[in-house]
C-alpha cells in the first residue's frame, strides 16, 4: 500500500504497520535482523526502553545477533531500561557482541578494558582490551584503529599515575604494558584515516616562517602539489610523519623565499591544509622584539596580534567560487587555540628553553621595517614583538575551524634601543638559524602532546564558533 506521507493521519498508521512488520518478522518468522529492527523501533518510535532492552537482550543471547548486544550493551552501560548502569554486565554483552563479529561491541570491550578513570569499575586489563580493539580495527571501525595508533604514539603505562600526558620526557624511566613504537602508530593513524576517522588523516599542519625550511623534521616525505579556489598556497605541500604522528609542512613564503610578506598566498596556504585534512596548524615566526625582557634567542607563544596591515585578503567570506558562503563576523578574543598554545608552552618549558607563554604580535605591512617612530609607537601600544605575517595567518585559520598557534623566535630588537643600529635582514636570518633547533624541537614536541589528546571537543569548538558567526547563510 502506498503512503501519502504529507498527511498526518497516513504518517500515523504507516509507523503503526512498521511496528506489526517488525513483530511479525520477529517473533513469527524470527528473523534477527528484523528483531533488531523491532528494537530500534521500540526506542525510537515508541520511547519505550523497557521493551526495547528486552528485545536487544533476547535477539543478543538468543539469537546471536552481535548489534543487539552492542546496543544491550550500552543500555547496561548507561542504565537505560534499567534502573542502573552496570559496567561489569555491560562488557559480557559487549564481549559476546564481538564474539558475534560486531565491530562496535569489540571496541567497546576494548575501551572498557583499557580505560582508566574515577568513574571505571571493571578492573584494567590491557592486553586482553588491546585484542578487542583490533580484532575491531581489523573489522575496520576507524576508531578502535585510532584508539590503537594513540596507544603506540605514547605507549600504554603500567601505572597511569606516573604518566605525564604533558610532558614526554619525564615519561622516559617509567614501566610500559604497551611500549611507545612509532611506526605502528603510523600504520593504525593511516588505516583510520583511510577509514575516514577525520582526526587521523594529515592532520597537524606546519607553517613554517622564515628561515624554517628544515624538511628533516619529517619521516617519509611525499610532496603534494595542490590548489584550492583561492589559488596555489606558497609551495607544494610535504605530507610525512613527526614521530609516528601524521604532518604536512609549507614553506609560508615558498621553499625559495619567492613571495615576500604581503604577496604570500594566506588564503590558499591555509585551505591547503585545510583541504588535505589538518586540524591544526602550528606556525613558526621571526619576530622583532619590542620590550627589553623579550631577548633574541627567546622564544614566545603568542596570543594576540596588532594589525597594521593593508590590502590582504583576510576573510574566505568574499563569495569566491568554490568558498564559502555568508559573511563572517568572528570574534578574535582569543585570536589563537589555547590548548595548541598549551602544547608549545608544555614543549618549550619541558626543553628548558628561555620561553614566554604570551606575546602580543604588531603585524606590520613591511616589507620594509619599522620606522623609528614607528617601532616607538608599538612599543607605547602595548606590543611585545613585530614581524609582518601574523596577520592574516592567525584570522584565516579561525576562520577556517582550526586550532592555531604560532611560536616566535626573537630574533633583534627592531630599532627602538637607544645607540642601536636598525635590525637588518641578515641580523634575523642568522638569529634564526643560530635558534632554529629551539623552534623545530617546541614544534615536534607540540604535535606530540596534541596528538596524545583524546579530549577532542575543543576542535568541533573552534567549528561551531565559525557557524555562530555568519550571517546571511543560504
Ligand atoms: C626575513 S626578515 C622579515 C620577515 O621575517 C619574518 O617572517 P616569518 O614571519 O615568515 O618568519 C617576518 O614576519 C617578516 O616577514
Ligand atoms: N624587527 C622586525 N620587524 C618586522 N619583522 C621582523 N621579523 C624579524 N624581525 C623583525
């Protein structure tokens, strides 16, 4: 019989049916597929747990219909069509899913078995959990594969207590169950990718300033030639891998320093990456200092910018082909990620490096330097450094959903100093080359540290505070 599903009554009686097909394939033809169905229905439609639970668990033990033990499982987990939640039962269903072959219920069982926390009950065991969530990756769930390449990234620790998520040095004397091996950190990071596990994929790109082209840093290199509807970013992008964690790097004014401050691509720099699936981005700058305790040599963490640009374009909200729609108001307050700028900060500090944690950034046009007036007159608004690409860098990379911090090397003291001579081109390229190892080691170590997090939610943050700015969405 055929619905007219924009009547309300039709819509009524064709759930109802729904509901008498799936008793029917259930309970008379005993189908498991459609009692899974019938509980699905249960839930969903008829909100009614209770029901649901019974069917779940019966088509779990009776029929061996490893989904419904997932979702038995979870009900068990949550005390949904229970009084209460009972992570001890919920493992045997979640062990008698996998048993079934249900990817799902196999990386259940894994994490149950491998979590640590004040709210887990069930006692840690991590080789028997590492085999779930295989035997899961195997099934080819992307995030059982992931859970696995976060394993082998830091290693699993014996006693979670002595681990320090922030700080991998201090990790280097304690007992391992699983031992830190990058490459099979890689080959799970790569398998969830492909699967389509967004966090996974490249996703840690490096923008790398002036006099940072050290393609070292990088494991198995392959060049990517890319474009994007903003034009070509600087330089062919190099996707690899820093200690097992997968990364792309870009040289921000191309590999031959071709594009100087404000001919440099931003828009297509940052979609690039974007495109090939970073999630963050982590910039090098050389930068002026415009305070005494700011000493060349240092290194700083920035966290505020002051814009004296002209003529960039920094917005993707400009109705370009192939861009994105609406207009974009975005606040700037914080105009960096704080917890990409926490793992810079934890690097530098763990090094040892002679760091500041914040620094406000006066982005001038250049590419001439400051005047001396000029260099006064940022001292006098509040700036601790000068350098000419931090803007529009940091506001596309908002705009673009990223988490973006930046690292800056101090490389002279600009021309404000009394009976000092004008920084010069020269005075900062060999700074920086003297200091590069100090801004390579925050940077590897940062991707560490962020690839280490399992707490994810502040990247579909920076997301969502993108939406909430635009106006005019069609
Ligand atoms: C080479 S001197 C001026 C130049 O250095 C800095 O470049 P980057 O930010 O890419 O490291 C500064 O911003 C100027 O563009
Ligand atoms: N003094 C300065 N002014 C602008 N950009 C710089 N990059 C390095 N030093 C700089």
């Amino acid at each position: 019989m055929a619905y007219d599903l924009k009547q309300e009554e039709e819509v009524k009686e064709y759930i109802e049916n729904l509901g008498i097909e799936y008793r029917f394939g259930c309970y008379k033809e005993q189908k498991p597929e459609v009692c899974h169905l019938l509980g699905d229905y249960l839930e969903a439609i008829k909100k009614d747990y209770d029901k649901a639970a019974k069917v779940f668990k019966s088509n779990c033990l009776d029929y061996k219909f490893g989904k419904s033990c997932l979702k038995i499982g979870n009900y068990t987990l949550v005390g949904r069509g229970r009084e209460k939640g009972d992570h001890v039962e919920a493992l045997k269903y979640f062990e008698k899913g996998c048993e079934y072959n249900e990817p799902g219920a196999c990386l259940h069982a894994g994490l149950l078995l491998t979590a640590t926390g004040p709210g887990v009950t069930i006692p840690r065991d991590v080789p028997k959990g590492y085999n779930y969530l295989k035997k899961s990756c195997d099934q080819n769930d992307p995030m059982a594969c992931h859970y696995l390449f976060g394993m082998y990234l830091t290693g699993v620790p014996k006693n979670v207590a002595e681990f320090n998520p922030h700080n991998p040095e201090k990790n280097k004397n304690i007992e391992y169950i699983i031992k830190s091996d990058k490459k099979q950190a890689f080959q799970f990071a790569k398998k969830a990718c492909e699967l389509g596990h967004m966090y996974a994929c490249a996703n840690i790109g490096i923008i790398g300033g002036s006099g940072f082209d050290d393609p070292t840093l990088f494991e198995n290199q392959i060049e990517k030639d890319v474009t994007t509807p903003f034009g070509k970013p600087s330089d062919v992008l190099i996707e690899g891998q820093i200690k097992g964690v997968p990364c792309v790097l870009l040289a921000r004014h191309g590999r031959k320093h071709q594009f100087q401050p404000s001919d440099v691509n931003y828009r297509a720099n940052i979609w690039a990456l974007k495109q090939v699936g970073c999630t963050h981005v982590l910039a090098t700058t050389a930068t002026g200092s415009l305070v005494e305790e700011y000493k060349p040599g240092d290194l700083v963490i920035l966290n505020d910018f002051i814009d004296r640009t002209w003529g960039r374009k920094c917005t993707f909200y400009d109705r370009t082909e192939g861009g994105p729609k609406g207009v974009c108001h975005l606040p700037m307050r914080p105009a960096f990620c704080e917890r990409a700028r926490n793992a810079m900060i934890t690097a530098a500090k763990a090094r040892g490096y002679s760091h500041h944690e914040t620094g406000t950034a006066v982005v001038i046009q250049g590419p001439r330097f400051s005047s001396r007036a000029e260099s006064l007159m940022h001292r006098q608004w509040g700036g601790h450094l000068v350098n000419m690409t931090t803007v529009p860098e940091v506001v596309l990379a908002k705009e673009a959903g990223l988490s973006y911090a930046a690292v800056a090397l101090v490389t002279d003291y600009d021309c404000w100093r009394e009976n000092e001579t004008s920084v010069s081109v020269s005075e900062v390229l060999a700074m920086f080359a003297k200091n590069v190892k100090k801004a390579a080691d925050v940077i590897i170590d940062a991707v560490q540290v962020l690839a280490a997090e399992t707490d994810l939610e502040y990247l579909s943050a920076h997301k969502e505070l993108v939406s909430s700015a635009i106006m005019l969405k069609e």
